[in-house]
C-alpha cells in the first residue's frame, strides 16, 4: 500500500499510511472499518497494486492453535 500511486501519481507513503492507521486506531475504529477507509483514502482510485493486511492480536499469550 505505502507504494500505492494515484492517478496522479502520487506515492501513498509511509508516512501516509502510519497516520492514517494510527489516527483511526487511537479513535477506537473497529479493524474492519479502518481497513475500508485506509483502503478509500486514495478515493478508490489506485492505478498501481495495493496490497494491506492487517492483524488484531488479542494478547498477551502467543496464538496456539489445537
């Protein structure tokens, strides 16, 4: 995602990302919707492959599945 460009061509960024991702989180935006907007932030209009996967960790015990 964080080379994602515009039709305009500009680079979504690090940065970008890191604010938009934080900000919602720190507003307490469920996973989901956060990924909706980070994924709308470029208004749906992406002209190079984005690719965001995010992940909820319910810990503090590592993952052990049975």
């Amino acid at each position: 995602m964080t080379e994602a460009r515009s039709r305009t061509g500009q680079e979504f960024g690090l940065d970008r990302f890191l604010a938009s991702l934080t900000g919602h989180l720190d507003e307490g935006v469920p996973l989901p919707e956060t990924l909706r907007r980070l994924m709308h932030s470029h208004h749906g209009h992406l002209c190079d492959d984005a690719t965001t996967v995010l992940l909820q960790w319910h810990g503090p015990q590592p993952f052990d599945p049975p």
